[in-house]
C-alpha cells in the first residue's frame, strides 16, 4: 500500500467538517436553551396551581383540591394518550407496579403539600416543599448507591436551618416572630411537618420515576399520578374534611385551574429533563419559589419577614447548589 493510498483513509479536518460540527454545537446549545425555558415554565405552571390551591383553600378542603387535580389529570392524559399513541397503562409487568407506587407516594405527597398551602402562607409552605432534592439525594445514596459527598451532607444540614428559620417555632424564637394571625403555634408547627413529610414523599417518588427509567412514557406517569390521587383522595374526604359542592363559575374555575395548571406544568417539566442539562435543569426550577414569594406579595398580600427570606435563601441555594454538584459529578463520571 503506498504512502498516498494511506493517508486517503486518514480524515482530514477542513472548513466544512468544521462547519457541521459548529451546527452540531449550536444545535445542542438551543435544545438545552429550549429545554431551560420549559423548565421555567414548568415553575410557573407549579406555582401558578400553587396559587389557585391557595385560593380554592378558602372554600373547598385540601383532599377534595386533590381529587379534582386528579380527575382532570386523569382526562387531559388520556385524550394526549390516545393522540399520541400510548398506552396510558404501560408496559405489562412489574413496571406497572412501580407505576402504581410512584403514584400513591406522589398523591400522599401531593395531599400534605396542598393542606400545608391551605394552612401557612403560599412562599413558606413552597420553600418547605422543596427539600425535596435534598431528600432525594440521600434517599439516591441509600436505595440506589449513588455517592453522597461530604458537600451533599453540609447542603442537607444547611437546608435544615432553613426550614427553622422559615418555620420560626417559638421555642426557640420565643414568639418574636411574625405568626399568622389564622392558626396558633401548634396547628403552624403541624402544617410545616406536613410540608416536610410532603417534600420526603415527594423525593420517594422521584427515586422511583429514576428506578423505572425509560420503562414508561412521561404521559404514563402522569396518568398514574392523577388516577391514583382520584382514588386516594376520597378516602380522605370521607374520613376526615367531608366534601363540599362547588358553587358558581368562581369556585368551579379554581378546581378547573388548579388542574389545568397542573398538568401543564408536569409537561413542561417532562420535557424540559429530557432537553436541559441537570444541574442548569435544577437552577431554572428554584424559580417556583420566586414565583411563589412574587404571588405572595402582589395577589395574596403575604409579606414575609426577615426570618423566612433568610431561611428561604438559605434552602434555595443549598438546594441549587446539590443539583450542580450532582450534574457535574455524573459529567466527571460520564467522561472518565
């Protein structure tokens, strides 16, 4: 074989392999673009419905909220079900059990979330609810053997003093807090333990979106998800907040939006993680919390004190911070 023929099976960079990888790049960078601004969105949509609870909270009871989130779940994913294709089942197998866990630990999850909402006000029970990335970084550790770094422990710990300085219990702060006038110290304690147990549920059920992988089509999971809480939630109403018939346009439009809202926020966030990178992914959804404080103070006139925004800077850092550290572990790992 001659010198020639030897160096014709040698690529050759030139300007026009140059070019379409210039493409390539820039056609990732505006995926992942995309993919930031969903997630955003996806954060609008949560808090948006996050709002909508908080005022359907003055006339109907949490787990009823809960029941008609999941009954137009249940539709609005069926009718994108049958137009796309998908089986809203699953797969036959053992996947259909996990589907049907991740669903009931995302209802009681949800069911906790939307009574600390009724109970406290719209940005603390937000802040409070997302410990979940830190829970779920532990949960990861233990159930699926991934690394928890000694950084991973002092963001955990950190978002811990957080939620007591957001939560501002009177043994230690000895009632110099600013407390809501609606509830006493007890049923407010209650209310966050019910937005912390909420976000522990809600880190279970991210474990298992993680555990079945892609066995099931995002829409799958949202079926599951609203026709569990379906289920679910009247079991609540029966034995506990009884159920209250909506009246007028009004209360009927803040169940239908508190739904609506919902279901396009999981969709965004859906896709959203399939388009952008984790860690930035992780960053664009602590704009929930920004949403929640801006609704907050301009619609519900909830003015929060020093106390909760110290708290709540503290846990959205830490928890920003967690996801970075996680995304730019898996890409050390990925490129090793």
């Amino acid at each position: 074989m001659s010198a020639g023929q030897t160096s014709s099976n040698i690529p050759i960079p030139n300007e026009s392999t140059s070019l379409l990888h210039n493409e390539q790049h820039t056609h990732t960078k505006r995926r992942e673009m995309v993919g930031l601004l969903y997630m955003t969105l996806s954060a609008l949509g949560f808090s948006t419905m996050s709002l909508f609870v908080k005022l359907s909270g003055a006339n109907f009871p949490s787990f009823e909220i809960v029941l008609a989130r999941g009954i137009i779940q249940s539709l609005l994913s069926l009718v994108c079900c049958w137009m796309l294709g998908v089986n809203p089942l699953g797969r036959p197998g053992t996947v259909r059990l996990w589907l049907f866990f991740r669903g009931l630990v995302g209802t009681l999850g949800l069911c906790l979330f939307f009574y600390s909402i009724t109970k406290l006000p719209l940005a603390d029970a937000t802040v409070v609810f997302f410990l979940g990335p830190a829970f779920t970084a532990i949960l990861a550790s233990l159930v699926l053997g991934e690394p928890f770094s000694l950084f991973d422990g002092i963001c955990s710990i950190s978002c811990i003093i957080g939620v007591v300085l957001v939560s501002k219990p009177q043994f230690l702060f000895g009632g110099g807090g600013k407390q809501d006038e609606d509830i006493n110290e007890w049923e407010r304690l209650f209310a966050i333990f019910c937005a912390l147990l909420g976000a522990v549920m809600s880190a279970i059920a991210y474990v298992t979106v993680r555990r079945i992988g892609k066995g099931a089509h995002f829409l799958v999971h949202v079926f599951y998800f609203g026709a569990v809480s379906t289920i679910v939630s009247p079991i609540g109403i029966a034995l506990s907040q009884g159920f209250v018939m909506p009246k007028g346009v009004y209360q009927y439009s803040m169940l239908l939006l508190v739904g609506g809202c919902a279901f396009v926020g999981q969709c965004f966030l859906n896709q959203g993680l399939q388009m952008a990178p984790a860690g930035p992914g992780t960053i664009m959804r602590m704009n929930d919390v920004v949403f929640a404080f801006l609704f907050g103070i301009f619609i519900l006139h909830e003015y929060p004190d020093m106390f909760s925004v110290i708290g709540a800077s503290i846990i959205v850092v830490c928890t920003a911070a967690l996801g970075w550290h996680k995304y730019q572990v898996s890409k050390r790992v990925s490129h090793k």
